[in-house]
C-alpha cells in the first residue's frame, strides 16, 4: 500500500505541475472546476467484486461549468455523473465503479473529467486498491460475510443484513466506517471499539426507496490496531429478470 501511496503522490504532484490551481484562477472568473477530493485508497478488496466510491465536483466559478466528457483508463472503470451543467456555486457527484475481475495485486485506477474550465479544462481522479483472494488477508480481524448481498424483491428476504467483525489480535481496536452510500443505506455504527476476542455487528439497512432497484456499491471500513489498514465490503442486489 506504501508503494501505491508513492505513485498516487507522484501522479497528483505532476497534475499539479502540468495544470494550474483551480482555485488559484477562480477570481479570473468564468467556469472554475475544483474536486476537493481527487485520490480514494479502498484498501484491500476480494477478488471478483464490485466497489464505488463517489466524488464531487464544484464549480467554484461565476459561470455554468459544463462537464464535456469523462473518460476512464479502461472498460473495468465507469464513472457515470449526475448531471453535466453545474451552475456558479452548486456541486454534482461523480461515481466511480471498479469491477475487480479475477485478478489479485495491487491497482490504480483513474478517469480524466473534461470541461469548458478554459485554466484547468482536465481533472484527474484515482481509486486504489489491492485485490486479494486469500481472506486471511483481513487480519487482525475476521469480517463475514465478505460480500453484502440483498437479493432480489422476488426473493422475499429482509432488507436488513448484518455485517460480524471479530477482533483475533491481542490488543484493542477500533474500526471506522470511512465510506457508504448515504443514499442507499443506513448504519447503525460508524465507529466501534472491539476488545480482543470480542465481535460487533454492523447492521446495515437498505433504504425504503432503494429496495426495488438493483445497485453495486461498497463500504469503506478502516481498522486500526498495532496495524492500520482499510478493507472494502461489496455492497450489492442483482434485479432478476422476468419468466
């Protein structure tokens, strides 16, 4: 993770070089694009899985921003957007979808947003993450079930799955819920202090509006311990189709 920490800087530094600030040409006025968050490390992932993680892009600028195209580093990469007009002060959401495939090391992902920002008319974002098809690999816990899955409305199960997240290291530690979508799902915890040996459920609760609609998305969960790592958790429900 080290190693990918070291590019994602590198790659940042030389964006930073190549493009001026937005914020910088803000008072130039004009259509002013400005990411606030442009590098989301996912930790480690199960190989085969689907994770998202959602940006926003601001238009810090006296005109509308329009949004002229995005494009991805390759076809395991989508990153869909809410809307391509964004007016002087107000902010969009952009998705970006990794399909994990079946492969396992470490991968960086980005996709370049396009817009009429006439001083900074390329914004790049970056996910990462490292694809593991060992399990052990979530020491110094155990999380099940590794994948979050809510059926199908024809299935007839509960809307409510339970995430178990047993603490096997010999010390205290605390798990933080860095990232969930909002939108789709509620938590009963963002944070959790697990003694040793001991387990706590995460409850996560699919929302009323949301349960008729298939969706791939993630939860972020960062444990920290004698050891520090993140560890993402698909979150998914496949629509079946009809006889």
């Amino acid at each position: 993770m080290k190693r990918i920490r070291f590019i994602l800087k590198w790659a940042i530094l030389m964006m930073v070089l190549i493009y001026p600030s937005s914020s910088m040409a803000a008072d130039s006025g004009g259509a002013k694009i400005f990411v606030p968050e442009i590098v989301w490390e996912f930790g480690r992932i199960p190989e085969g899985s689907v994770v998202s993680h959602a940006y926003w892009i601001k238009n810090i600028g006296t005109d509308t921003l329009k949004i002229t195209g995005v494009k991805t580093t390759c076809g395991c990469t989508k990153a869909p957007l809410n809307k391509r007009a964004v007016a002087p002060g107000d902010s969009t959401g952009i998705e970006m979808i990794f399909s994990a495939g079946r492969y396992e090391g470490e991968e960086v992902k980005s996709a370049s947003i396009y817009s009429n920002d006439t001083s900074l008319s390329q914004v790049k974002i970056y996910l990462s993450g490292k694809l593991v098809m060992n399990i052990a690999h979530t020491l110094p816990v155990t999380i099940s079930p590794y994948r979050v899955d809510f059926g199908s409305p024809e299935d007839g199960t509960d809307n409510k799955r339970k995430l178990q997240i047993r603490n096997v290291s010999p010390a205290e530690i605390t798990v933080d819920i860095l990232d969930y979508p909002r939108d789709w799902v509620e938590l009963d915890h963002t944070r959790m202090a697990i003694k040793s040996g001991d387990m706590q459920d995460l409850d996560i609760t699919l929302k009323e509006d949301k349960r008729g609609t298939g969706f791939y998305k993630s939860i972020t969960l960062e444990i920290n311990g004698a050891t520090e790592f993140r560890f993402t958790i698909p979150l998914l429900k496949k629509i079946l189709p009809k006889p």
